[in-house]
C-alpha cells in the first residue's frame, strides 16, 4: 500500500468512528462573551475537512457601532507561523529545502555576516552554537532564544542553551527561517505565501502585509482592561506573525490542510508529528516556566504543538498579543477543528468551554497554552 492510499485510510478510518462536530447556539456564545465582556469573536467548525459553520458575533468597533462579520479583516497573530510552516512543507517537497541542512550551509553567508535590520544577527558572532541550528530545530522553537530579542535586558539575540535541545517558544527562530527563504532560496516570502497558501484556497482577504482596500471592514482590537488598540498596518511581512486574514479565509486553509492539500503525504504526516518534547509547565515564560511531565506527551510540530488526545493525535495553534487572541484546535480522528479569532484577548478565558462545545471534552493542555486557566 503506498503513502497516499495508507494515509487516506488512515483518515477515512478516523471519519467513521469520529463524532460530528457541533457548533454551539448563537446564544450560548454571547452568553459566554457577555460574562467576560469580550467585543468581538469569529468562530469556525471543521468537520470531516470541511468547513461546516462560520459565524461571527459582537463588535469590530465598539466605539463606532460596527458589527464583527465572517468578512471582517483580523489579525492573524502567530497563525502565521503555522500557516509559513506549511509553505516551507512544499519547498521540502520540491526538494528545495532540507530540514536538517544547517543554516550555514543554506545561507550564502554565515548568519552572523547578517548585520543590517531586519535580518541582523551579529549579536551571535561569538557563540559558535549557531551553526547547529536547522530548519527543524527553528520550526520546534528549540533554538534556545528569547520569544524576541527585546525582551532581553539589553534587547541583544543570545542563545540560552544549546540548539535543538528543549523547547522555548521563539519567534526570532522565524526571522531565521524567513531569511533561509529570501537570501538562501532567493524568494519572496509574501509572493510565495500569497501563491502556494492564500491563492490556493482562495484566501481572497488575507495577505501577509497591509492592504488598503483592508481598512472598509477591519477589526479595532480591545486589551483586557477593554481599551482599544487600532490596527497595526504591517508594511512588510513577517513569517512570525505579519498575517491580516478573516475567518472564512482561515477556516478554508486549515480545511484544506487537514485534508493534505498541496502536501505529499509524508509532509502532511510530518506537519503534526510529534518532534520535540514538550516538558514545560506554561507556554510563557519561554525560558523560565518551572518544569512538568504532560501526561498527553506534549511535544513541538513543524509550527505547532501536538498531543495525543483521548480520541488519537491531535494539535493546536494560538496567536495572541495584547489585543487579539486566536485559536486553532484539531482533533485528528474525523478531521475537526475548532477556529476561533478574536479582536479582544479577554476571549481567550471562553475558549476552553467553546471548544468543549464543539468537539465534547478532550486532552487540550490549556493550563500550557494559558497561564491563568484552572479547570
């Protein structure tokens, strides 16, 4: 039996015995958004890799009295890591890029030789460790970064232990990656995000830098003390977190990439596999959360986090800053997912009990992904 028609059973399989999907009623969601005051949520369902339910409820501008809809331009936040580490699945396919290739290597110069912004790394001139570093060990979050370089005391990019050896989310390890794109490969990672991710699932409102023709149905984005946060118009993109996108457009590219579209099967199958244990307590701090043992064997992904569910494997991606909170939970077995994008972080406190809603209970480790939650 070869790869495809193995992983096509493999999915069928899991189809059959899987409970449908449930959306939950247009009640019950302003109820939970009432208790927690949050402005405005989109919500999709994926089941059987298709995409059953897109609604959207509440405000994309409380101040001016404007309704959320499935059209309304979001920010994507870090869905962007995942969404880039798909395309980088496809240059893997084509035999462009290799995995496990050090950056020095795909690089026409070393890393540090990198000195003017965006791409400067001078700052690891002198820690030889830098040449361990791979695409792997960068898509795992196992460099051994800071989230950013300005959370640093003296906002200088140092490595904290050596690469590929624990997780700590990083997303200077995407900069890395973006750079191994347009110096190493010589391509843009906008026309390249654009034709193989937004073009071919009809991402028609999604881009990974600021379109004007954005600003006629856009989200204002609300703090968790309900202040409002105007719309960060990116002018270049960013493989971290550039992404303007709805959630109709996003609920097409995750449907379509639990079906395995534009990947072999043997990247499909990587994407959520198991690469890196996970063996933190909380996502954040990224370098000083205490350590735990994740009973669900919590482990890093090519841009996600995996774990094994009650119902099989099973992943997720948030995307969080100040103002927006997403999230993207999909459960293997009978291809669901549960999308949910927010212009208003205080969501985030729903999002367990949404979910439960729409996939019954399961494995989640929200108690990693945030902080605060108690079950």
């Amino acid at each position: 039996m070869n790869a495809a028609i193995l992983l096509f059973a493999v999915l069928l399989a899991g189809c059959a015995a899987a409970p449908p999907a449930a959306m939950p009623s247009d009640d019950e969601v302003r109820r939970l958004m009432a208790r927690e005051q949050v402005a405005g949520l989109a919500l999709a369902v994926i089941d059987r890799g298709q995409v059953v339910s897109v609604r959207a409820y509440g405000m994309r501008s409380v101040e001016r009295g404007l309704p959320l809809t499935p059209q309304t331009v979001m920010y994507g936040a870090s869905l962007t890591k995942a969404a880039f580490a798909y395309m980088l699945l496809q240059l893997v396919d084509e035999g462009r890029l290799d995995l496990d290739t050090p950056v020095g290597t795909l690089l026409p110069q070393p890393l540090p030789a990198y000195r003017q912004a965006p791409w400067d790394f001078s700052d690891l001139a002198g820690d030889p460790r830098w040449r361990a570093l791979t695409p792997r060990i960068l898509l795992t979050h196992a460099a051994g970064f800071a989230n950013f370089r300005w959370l640093e005391p003296d906002r200088k990019l140092r490595l904290h232990f050596d690469p590929g050896t624990r997780y700590a989310y990083s997303g200077e390890g995407f900069y890395i990656l973006q750079l191994l794109v347009e110096r190493g490969l010589g391509l843009d990672t906008s026309q390249e995000m654009q034709r193989r991710v937004f073009d071919r699932f009809g991402m028609r409102n999604t881009s990974m830098q600021w379109r004007a023709d954005f600003a006629d149905n856009l989200a204002d984005g609300y703090t968790v003390d309900g202040r409002m946060a105007p719309h960060d118009e990116r002018s270049r993109p960013s493989a971290a977190g550039s992404m303007d996108t709805t959630i109709e457009d996003q609920a097409r590219l995750w449907a379509g990439v639990m079906l395995g579209e534009g990947l072999t099967p043997a990247s499909r199958a990587l994407l959520v596999r198991a690469q890196l244990p996970i063996a933190s307590a909380t996502q954040f701090p990224t370098l000083s959360a205490p350590v735990a043992h994740w009973p669900q064997s919590l482990a890093a992904g090519l841009g996600v986090v995996v774990f094994r569910d009650r119902s099989g494997s099973a992943w997720f991606k948030g995307g969080h800053n100040d103002s927006t909170g997403n999230m993207l939970l999909c459960l293997e077995r009978g291809q669901r997912c549960v999308l949910m994008l927010a212009n208003d972080v205080r969501a985030e406190r729903i999002y367990p009990e949404l979910a439960r809603r729409v996939l019954g209970e399961t494995d989640m480790p929200w108690r990693w992904e945030y902080g605060w939650y108690r079950p």
